[in-house]
C-alpha cells in the first residue's frame, strides 16, 4: 500500500514537473545508488580490508575450534571423573566460539552500517555540491526496485561516482 501511494504521487509530480521542464525552468537528474556504491572507490577499499579482517576471524574460529576437538580426543582418554572435569572446560570454550562468533556478527553489522551511512553522507554532500553548481532543481537517489522507467538524458550517476572517487583519492593519497 506505501509503494503504491509513493508510485500515484511520483508519477503526479512527474506530470506536473513535466509541463514545467518542457519550459525549461526545471533541471533534474537521477543517481542509482546501488551503482554509486558499486564504483565508488571508499566502497571497494572498505570491502577489501573487511574481507581481510573476514579471514583473520575465520582463522581464529579455525583455531578455536581446534582446540575444543583436541580437548574432547583427550578427554576420551581419561577417566569418568576426569573426563566430567575436562568437559568443564570444552563447554567454557564452546560457550567462548559462539560468544566470538556472536560479537563478529554484531561487530560486522555496525561496521556495514556505519560505512553505509558515512558514504551516503558523502553521497549527499557531493549531490548538494553537483546540484549548486550546475543549477540541479532536483537530483533523486533510485535504486533498480523503486524507480522503473528512467530516461539516460538525467542519469548524472557517473558524474557523482566521479566526484565522489576524486575526493576519496585526495582524502586518502591514492
């Protein structure tokens, strides 16, 4: 029911801006976001070093879980009083993985969603920048599901993707 109201009201403030820009008062452009964040070079750089730290965890869940499978073999070994004391212990470290392995799916959801709200950040400080100066009216964010029909003559995605690049490579050396 929300997208249908918001495609009826886009599509009515599309046909008044229509009679509007025909007279050429109005300048607008587009921008796909999932693009933006697919090219922009912070993006690549920032999935690069988490698909690192991704391995170092997984290595040291590797590593974890090793240690409890030497445990249990060993506790095979040993007495029952033995082995009840031993098993203590793997349950520590089995309560220890999943602890781990809980504070590495947290850690990588805040750090998604922190990147992703700095970049769009960004991304709207650029299309602010973009918008003031070449006289942009309006200049919408779409992503593939929302937006159907686009004409390319308002798509300013690679200009955006362009800016965005240049003051990441200044930011950080590149």
């Amino acid at each position: 029911m929300k997208n249908l109201f918001f495609i009826i009201a886009s599509a009515a403030f599309f046909s008044c801006l229509s009679g509007v820009q025909a007279a050429g008062k109005i300048k607008m452009g587009y921008v796909n976001i999932d693009s933006v964040f697919e090219q922009y070079e912070k993006t690549r750089a920032a999935s690069e070093k988490m698909e690192s730290e991704r391995k170092q965890r997984l290595e040291k869940r590797r590593e974890m879980v090793e240690e409890i499978n030497r445990l249990k073999d060993a506790a095979d070994l040993l007495s029952e009083q033995a082995k009840k004391e031993k098993q203590k212990v793997i349950d520590g470290k089995v309560k220890d993985l999943y602890q781990y392995e809980e504070e590495t799916k947290r850690k990588n959801m805040r750090e998604s969603r922190r990147l992703r709200e700095e970049i769009m950040d960004e991304v709207q400080e650029v299309l602010k920048l973009k918008g003031d100066k070449d006289g942009y009216d309006f200049i919408f964010i779409y992503t593939e599901e929302e937006l159907g029909y686009r004409s390319k003559e308002y798509d300013i995605t690679g200009a955006i993707v362009d800016m965005l690049n240049e003051r990441f490579r200044k930011e950080s050396g590149r």
